[in-house]
C-alpha cells in the first residue's frame, strides 16, 4: 500500500514485446520494444493509426495481455508477476463501452464498483454525484443501458472508472466515433479527472487535437514502437523547418513519413490485397 | 478511497457479491425469456410424465415409473441449469462485451466462479420449486413415503460437484472462442446420456455404464430416488453421498484452477478478446 504512494512513477514500461500468432509459423508483432515513462499526475498521450499497437500497450498495462518480454510497472509494482496488486488501482476506458447491455446505469455502476470491493452504500451517493457532475438526467438510472446514446455511455464508462479511485487511469479512444458534441463532453470530463481525482493518465487517440489539448507530453506510435516522445512544444521545435513551428499534423507527418490518413489507408489496401489473394 | 483500506477478503466477498447480484439483475432485465424457458422446461416434463402414464398399464407400475422419470426430469433441469450457467460464464460476457473489465478487475477468479454459482443455486431451486408444484397438479406420484431431507442431503452434495463441473467447461471458450461453446455442449450432452436421468444405467452398453460412474448425476439420481420413493433413511444413502463428497472435494478445485491456466493462456495468446 504504502509503496504506491511512495512509487515516483505511475507507469514504467521498458522494452515491452509482443506478438501474436496469426497462423502457423507467421506472426504479428503488435508492439516491438515500447518503453514509456508516466509520471504521478501526469498525462501522456499517445498517437498512431489503427493497427499500430495502442490497445495491446493499454491491454498490457492493464494485465489483459502478458508481454513476451520486458518490464511492466505500475506504482513500483510488477505488473506481470503481481497483476491483482495492480488491477486494484488501475480502471480503463475504451472504445466500446462494454456494459451490460439491458442492464440499467445504476446496476452496472454499482455492480463494476463491488469488483473492486466498493459497497453499495459508499458507490451510491458517488455514482449520483459523478452523473450529475456529466449532466446525466438522473431519472434515467433505471433505464436499460442500450436506450442511452454513445455519448452517454461513454460517459458513464468514465463513471465507472472513476468509482473505483483509480490512480492510474489508461483510456483507449475514449472519444472515437462520438459525435462532436459528445467529444467535447468527455473531453472536458478528462480535463476535470486530473484536477478533482489526483490520477495519472494514459491517453491513447488518433485525433491530433485531442493529444495536444489534453497531454503534457506525447509519444508518436507507428508499427509497434513509439518513435519520438515529449511535450508538444518540444517535438514542434524537434521537426521544425525554416524557423516555422509545425502543428502536429505537421510533426506526425515529418516523424512517420506520411499522414494519418495515409498511413490508414495504405494498411485496409494492404489487408484487402491480402484477403484477395486467398 | 474507503475500499482501498479494507483488509483484503472484505473485498472479495461483497466482489462475491456483486456477481451473484448481477446476475440477479440478468435474470430480471431478460425476465421474459427466463419465463418461456421455464415454461418451455415445465412442458418438457409433463409430457415425459405422460410417457410414463402411457406406457404402463396397472396404477401402482404407472405412478411408480412416472414419479422415477419425473424425479429424473427435475433434477436434471435443475442440475444442468447449474451446470449450464457455470459454463456459460466467459461465452455471455463475450457476448455482451465485458469480459476485459471482468478479468481486469481485482476480485478473484474463484470469487467470479463462487458469487456466480451463489446465484446458480438460488435461481435453479425457485425454478425447481416452480416445477414441482406444477408437475404435482398432473401426476399421481408416489411421494408418500418420501424422506425429503435426505434428498436434499444428496442434491446439495452434488450441486457442489456440478458446479465444478461447470467451471472445467467453462474454460472452453477461453483456450478457443470460436470452437469452446460446443465442446461445452458435447460436454452437457454426455452428462445427460450416461447418468441414468430417465432409465436405470444397467440398459446402458458397458463402457456407458463405465462413464456413468464418474458422473456425479449418476449418483444424485439414484440417492434421491431412493430417499423419495423408497423413504430411505440418510444412513443407507451413504454409497450415494461419499462419491459425491469426493468429487465436490476434487472438481470444484480443479475447475477453478484450470480456469486460473486457461486465462493465462488466454492472456499469452491474445484470445480473451481482440477488437479496438
Ligand atoms: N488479440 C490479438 N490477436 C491477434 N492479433 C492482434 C491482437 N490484438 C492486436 N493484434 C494485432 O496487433 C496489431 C496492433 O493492434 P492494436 O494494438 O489493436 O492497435 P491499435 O489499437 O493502435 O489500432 C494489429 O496488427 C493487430 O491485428
Ligand atoms: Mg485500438
């Protein structure tokens, strides 16, 4: 316990590996030799393309995947050799809300708060707070999830997170495929995470101005490696041309070679080639 | 963080819980679907009762043979429900998507298996209740004598074996998601066939009656048919209770551990869930 508070880090990754089988004798490497540093109360984003690695590096962290290699540690603690130790202070957002769908609000709420050993008597009063804080009508707690919109949902994933006091926060997309408005929602309800809730976060995006708004520093991932890392003005000054700082669409393109959507459209090229081929 | 300072098998339990809770909540949520398949169960046994009135033609063989495969009809239902929803646990949480907060979360996987067979046991003895009462408007049966503690006894040494069982198969789905569901089911399958539900096991070819023996149904279907048709007294029913006690001391276990490898497995090779 008192090693966590005492831990300087979050999350320390050095060289993690790994891969997956995909038939016999062929594999993809889903991260190659990732090494990343959060410190306490710090936000890290990182940015790559579909299919460059980020939800096996969150999947990691939060003990879903063994590595093949390296070092995985959360607040001093091994997270391969003690994930229950970890999984206690550790929650995750994701693309997908992942909820009981005919489930109401309040029961998922309460049933993911009880996993980590939070009663209904202390999660309550906290679900309603944190719902009302999110502007959730709370005549709708007894709703069955699937009548909410994805905003919503995705809200109340944040919700759930949160029950739990989680000091190291890993959130995976969290804002892909919401609609504008939404976006700006959870977005804001980041922000506010750090300032009311002391958590370290691990931000996993593909949207530009969304690393930039929210992280202190933030690592570029492409292939399974994170090929630069730091706080936004240093990699503007790091790829800047002629004296011009760069947005970092502009920086994303000097590191990897290419934009984003190049990069995304050149890989469904490469699948569909594959699956033709067959 | 009021649960970050409770001491470590507080935790557990009301993570113990929160799994028999939510699936009290399933049940509720998706009540109708509980309900036609409850009534679809019930029909199910009143016409194999009318088998047994049927077939037989003096009163006493009828009431006898229809009160042995009405006993047989409920167990079962109630047995394979425990064993259906144990090993149902990984193929529904797949389905609905939440299976990585699941796995993710602190609560242990034997207080995921135990707050989840917590809940199997309640829900298949309302069901079963249910159906007895039910089944009693229809038939003549022949309880008179019945020892009803007994037969309790029995059926609750051998919830404790099911279960295990459920676990074991329950792993299926985490070594292979596409092919462990039916393995699952050839799994059940088996179960029905060898342990003598609705016809003694000696009409069954020997290496059957082999498989029956290692089938804690086996043995809860003889002891209870005893104990209710014969009134046999808890003393004579202990060639039925000690295999029983063995395989609820070995299989639950034994399920939760090879649980505990095959999410290991899972976790190496990247099956638990891959989308996002
Ligand atoms: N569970 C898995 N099984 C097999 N391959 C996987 C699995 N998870 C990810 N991959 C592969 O690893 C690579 C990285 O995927 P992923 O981590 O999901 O990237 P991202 O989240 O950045 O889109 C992809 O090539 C993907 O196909
Ligand atoms: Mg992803």
């Amino acid at each position: 316990m008192d090693k966590v508070y005492q831990a300087e880090n979050a999350l320390e990754l050095r060289d993690a590996m790994k891969r997956f089988k995909k038939k016999r004798n062929e594999y993809s490497t889903a991260l190659k030799s990732v090494s990343i540093t959060v410190k306490r109360g710090e936000v890290v984003g990182i940015l790559g393309p579909n299919g460059s690695g980020k939800s096996t590096l969150v999947r990691v962290i939060s003990t879903l995947i063994i590595p093949d290699g390296g070092d995985v540690r959360v607040f001093d603690i091994d997270a391969v050799r003690h994930p229950k130790e970890v999984q206690r202070h550790i929650n995750r957002v994701s693309v997908e809300a992942s909820f009981f769908k005919k489930m109401s609000s309040m029961e998922n709420l309460i049933y993911g708060a009880k996993l980590y050993g939070v009663t209904d008597r202390e999660s309550k009063p906290k679900i309603r707070e944190i719902l009302g804080s999110i502007g959730f009508d709370l005549n709708r707690v007894n709703e069955p999830m699937e009548h909410l919109s994805r905003g919503m949902q995705q809200k109340i994933a944040l919700a759930r997170a949160l029950l739990t006091s989680p000091m190291l926060m890993l959130l995976d997309e969290p804002t892909t495929g919401l609609d504008p408005r939404s976006k700006k929602d959870v977005q804001a309800l980041i922000r506010g995470i750090r300032h009311t809730h002391d958590a370290s976060i691990l931000l996993c995006t593909h949207d530009m101005d969304e690393a930039e708004e929210l992280c202190d520093r933030i690592g570029i991932m492409l292939d399974g490696d994170i090929i630069a890392l730091d706080t936004p003005h240093a990699l503007k000054q790091r790829y800047q041309q002629d004296g011009q700082a760069p947005n970092l669409e502009e920086v994303f393109m000097a590191a990897t070679g290419a934009s984003m959507e190049d990069i995304e459209a050149k890989k469904l090229e490469e699948e569909e080639k594959k699956a033709g081929v067959k | 963080m009021p649960h970050l300072g409770k001491p470590h098998w507080l935790r557990e339990l009301i993570a113990v819980w929160g799994f028999a809770q939510r699936n009290y909540y399933l049940t509720k949520r998706y009540f109708w679907w509980d309900l036609v398949w409850l009534v679809y169960t019930t029909a199910n046994a009143l016409s194999i009762g009318f088998i047994g009135v049927a077939a037989q033609q003096s009163a006493e063989t009828t009431s006898q043979f229809t009160t042995f495969l009405l006993i047989g009809t409920l167990i079962w239902s109630y047995l394979s429900m425990l064993f259906d929803i144990l090993s149902e646990t990984v193929s529904w949480e797949r389905w609905e998507g939440t299976i990585e907060y699941t796995f993710m979360s602190p609560a242990s996987r034997a207080t995921h298996l135990i707050g989840t067979s917590i809940y199997a046991v309640i829900y298949g003895i309302v069901r079963m209740i249910i159906m007895l009462v039910t089944i009693s408007l229809f038939f003549d049966l022949r309880l008179s004598d019945a020892n009803y503690g007994a037969a309790f006894v029995v059926l609750a040494v051998c919830s404790v074996s099911l279960v295990g069982f459920g676990m074991v198969a329950a792993v299926m789905p985490l070594l292979s998601p596409e092919k462990g569901q039916q393995v699952t089911f050839i799994f059940g399958s088996a179960l029905l066939l060898v342990s003598g539900i609705y016809y003694p096991i000696d009409v069954l070819p020997g290496w059957m009656q082999a498989l029956a023996k290692v089938s804690p149904v086996y043995y809860a279907l003889d002891g209870i048919r005893a104990a209710l048709m014969e009134g046999a007294a808890l003393g004579s029913l202990w060639r039925y209770i000690w295999p029983l006690i063995i395989m609820g001391a070995i299989f639950p276990p034994l399920g939760i551990w090879i649980f505990q490898q095959g999410e290991q497995f899972a976790k190496r090779t990247g099956r638990l869930k891959r989308s996002g």
